[in-house]
C-alpha cells in the first residue's frame, strides 16, 4: 500500500512539538505493516538546508500565483516530497509565526497551498506515485481532504489525525474566492464554519476516518469542555473517530544508547542517572544534594498548567524539592519561572527556549517530569519520561490517563503504579500530586520499583502502527 502522509512538521527537519515526533516515526513503523509513505512538507529554510541529493517531481508555474516545485528527497530513511514555494517557505522565523511569535498573515495562503499540492499528488500529478490512501496531519494539512473530496482525488480514501484540537486554522471568509473551491464547498458540511473559513473543520467533514493521538481524547473532544466547537461535529461522526495512542522513536530514546546522555543506564542498572542528575544541576545552577529533582520540557501556556505550576513552586521548594524548567511560551510565564529561580536561588533553575540535547539529559537526570495540562491530546515528555526512568507526575487527562499507572495502594501492592496522577486538572489537585510524590521518594525501595515499571511500560510504535495499518485497509475500495 502507497501511503502520502501531509503534514506540516517533521522530526529531524523541522519541529515544534510531538507532531513533528510523530509524522517522523510513523513511516518507519509502518513500513514493517508493509505500507510505503511519502511524506509531504513545506521547504521550509530548515528543510532544504538538509534535503541534499534531491529529484525535481513537478513544476508548478502558479501555485496560488506563486511559483512552485514538488522535491523528491530521502533524509535517514524518511522518503519526502519538498513543497519549493520560496514565497510562501523561504523566510525567517518559526513554521506558523514570525520571530516576534505573531502569526504570518499569510498563513491560510502557505498551507492551503500544501494541501493543494497533496490533493494533486492523490489525484495522479506524480508519474509512477500515486498514493492509495491520503493521511492529513492538523489543520496546517487538512484542507488536502477537502481539495480531494471536491476534486478529482475524491474516490480515494481520507484520513485525518488531529493532534490538539486548539490549533484550528480559521480564517476570514474573504479568503474563500482565492481557494479555488467550488462555490458549493461554502457551506455547513464544507469549510464554512462560524462564518470563517474552517481549514480543520473542512478536514474533519471532508475525512472518511478521523483519529485522534489517545482513546481518551477522542473521548473528551465530544464534550462541551473540551470539544472547542467541534463537539457537535465530532459526536455526529463518531463512528468514524478512532483514538489511536502515540507511539516513540525507542531509537531516538533509548537510556542505553542515548549519545545526549553524559552517562547510559538501563532498567537493571540505573546508576549512570547520577552523572546525568549532576549534569542538569551544573546546567541549572541547582544546589548538589539528593532532594527530590522536577524537571518541566514544555511549551510554556495555559494548555499545559503552567500557571498553575508557577503558583506552586513555592510550596515545591518548602517541601524540599528542585525545579529544573525548560521551555518556552507566554511571555508572562516565562517571566513568572525566571522570577521564580530569582526567588529560589539555588532551588529553582530555568532555560527559556528549545534545547532538545538538554531535553534528553533532563529525562535521564531528573527524578520526575511534571505535566500539569488542562487537556493533553497525548503527551510525549510522560512517554520519553516513563523510558527514562523519571518518574511522570501529571494531570488525568486525555493520553497522559491512558498512559501513566497512579501510585495508589492496590497499583503499588501490585508493583505496576509508574507515575502520579492527579484530578481535577488544578492548582490544589497538582499542590497535592507534589506531596505525593516527595513522600514517595523519601521511600527509595519503593521509588526505584516505579521506576523500573516505567521502565518496562513498551510505547514501541508496533501496536499504534498495526491499528493505523487496519484502520487505512478499512477503507480501501
Ligand atoms: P506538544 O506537542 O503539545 O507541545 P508533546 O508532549 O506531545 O506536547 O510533545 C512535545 C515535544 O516537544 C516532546 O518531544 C518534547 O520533548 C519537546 N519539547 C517541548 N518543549 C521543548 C523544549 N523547550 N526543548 C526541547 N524539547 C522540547
């Protein structure tokens, strides 16, 4: 089976969060389901920077009045397809937002433009290529589904995965004329929505299957609290809404191996945690003692809890414990941490930006990552913490329910708790979580067991690839 996954971020080119994690691991997983994916991206500066030996696939002279050109191009074992559109790409800044965090006004414009091109590519443009199934990622891609379903691509059978239902794409209705949609895609069941143009709701309407990253999740988004809109939508179709959990790189992640470590270790012998811990304490200018070490690697917003965490370092410190934040976001948030670890000097350390070497050092030196979202489609830090033996202390929500065992009694007793869960989602609730889990630390035996049943937890892609697997031959003709 010929797979054209389209997406709007990639790990190792280009990534701003566990998107890019997931579009890049997936082809891999899903070679061994015997599919063949090609994954389409924006040429984005990071991206031609690193394509190399490349092959011209087709030259558009207008592509939304710009020029155009389909790259073909293998990075590692990643078979890409380049969308070359220097006006739209080649500039500056993060994928969405300029270098002062604003948006680019043109946005609806760059990533329509890649969801024109994934529609022709399903339609046939490639010689030799022509994809069985479409997979569309976000709303930066999902409009591929709508150009196919009003197009000459419509036969052929349309997935989406939305990663966080936040991020939706909406966009003045102005903008309509210059899709080049058929007048009839303006409507309730098109990309009309609120008025505007609804990129993700185009794709969601226009998908014969919908994913979501975890079970729990897919539940969630069918509610008033946590559906942001679509809840009417999602509940209508939700014989098409399947929760598929995220898989990780155990390559890319792997304590044994792990080159960005300044010492391996694994579940047997977890000792060379303490040359990593030493490390992330240089990094932080933490004091060298053995009280219990948080680590956040986060975006730092309002998603995630980090105001609520930024009211409870305080209450972290009295009881003994270190923070080592890194992340970036809010500029309020990031103001209240480095006021923070003003405060706590020695207790307290922050990094604000993206550091992804120091992201895998904090992992194998921190005693336990904490995840305080409001909603969380999946969570990748809880995953690459549970393999790291840092033990996931988190809100119970959405993927990080579904993949951390709270440490009550019976799950202790049974020797399988692996983390702190923590409900509802707030300030009191994480206050608590942060008790508990200092307590839980004091009792090294104990902690160590939890450790190594993280350990032992597989979030190989093996399981997630083989239901997408059969979730596509579902819908082939
Ligand atoms: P989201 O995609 O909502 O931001 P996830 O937990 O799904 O959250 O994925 C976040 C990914 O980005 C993980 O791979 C995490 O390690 C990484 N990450 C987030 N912030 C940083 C940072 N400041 N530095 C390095 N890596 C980061």
């Amino acid at each position: 089976m010929k797979l054209l996954s389209v997406a709007s971020e990639i790990h190792p080119l280009i990534k701003t969060g566990g998107l890019a994690d997931v579009v890049g691991a997936l082809p891999a997983a899903l070679a061994g389901e015997g599919i063949q994916t090609r994954t389409l991206i924006p040429g984005y500066p990071s991206v031609m920077g690193r394509i190399g030996k490349s092959k011209k696939l087709h030259r558009y002279e207008a592509l939304f009045g710009q020029p155009a050109t389909l790259i073909g191009a293998k990075v590692g074992d990643l078979d890409l397809i380049v969308l070359d559109c220097p006006t739209c790409f080649a500039r500056e800044g993060g994928p969405y937002d300029d270098m002062t965090g604003t948006g680019w006004s043109d946005n609806w414009r760059r990533f329509a433009a890649i969801s024109r091109a994934g529609a022709d590519i399903a339609a046939g443009l490639l010689k030799g290529w022509t994809p069985n199934v479409v997979h569309a990622h976000d709303w930066q891609a999902a409009m591929t589904l709508a150009y196919m379903r009003f197009g000459a691509a419509h036969a052929v059978p349309k997935v989406i995965t939305i990663h966080n239902l936040a991020f939706q794409g909406w966009f003045d209705a102005t903008i309509f004329d210059a899709l080049g949609l058929p007048a009839e895609a303006w409507s309730m069941d098109g990309v009309e929505y609120y008025g505007g143009a609804g990129f993700l709701k185009a794709g969601l309407v226009s998908a014969d299957a919908i994913t979501t990253v975890s079970p729990s999740y897919a539940g969630e988004i069918r509610t008033p609290a946590n559906g942001m809109g679509l809840q009417g939508l999602l509940t209508g179709r939700a014989d098409r809404l399947h929760g598929i959990l995220n898989g990780i790189d155990m390559d890319d992640w792997n304590p044994a191996s792990d080159p960005l470590l300044a010492k391996t270790f694994s579940r047997r012998s977890l000792s060379g945690r303490g040359a990593n811990r030493r490390s992330v304490e240089r990094r932080f200018e933490l004091d060298t003692d053995d009280s219990p070490l948080f680590i956040v690697i986060s975006r730092l917003t309002l998603q995630k809890g980090m105001d609520m965490l930024a009211d409870t370092v305080d209450h972290l410190v009295a009881l003994g414990g270190k923070l080592a934040v890194l992340g970036s976001g809010d500029s309020a948030l990031e103001g209240a941490f480095l006021a923070a670890a003003e405060r706590h000097s020695g207790r307290v350390g922050v990094r604000i930006g993206y550091d992804e070497a120091l992201s895998h050092m904090m992992q194998g030196g921190g005693d336990a990552i904490l995840i305080p979202s409001r909603f969380e489609p999946c969570g990748l830090t809880q995953l690459y913490g549970l393999r790291y033996g840092c033990v996931p202390v988190v809100a119970r929500v959405g993927g990080l329910a579904d993949t951390v065992i709270d440490a009550n009694q019976a799950a202790l007793g049974a020797g399988v708790a692996t983390g702190v869960q923590f409900a509802p989602p707030d300030a009191a609730g994480l206050r608590q979580a942060i008790d508990r889990t200092v307590t839980l630390h004091a009792d090294r035996p104990l902690w160590t067991a939890m450790q190594r049943a993280g350990m032992a937890a597989d979030f190989s892609w093996g399981k997630s690839a083989a239901r997408y697997a059969a979730l596509y031959r579902s819908l082939l003709p």
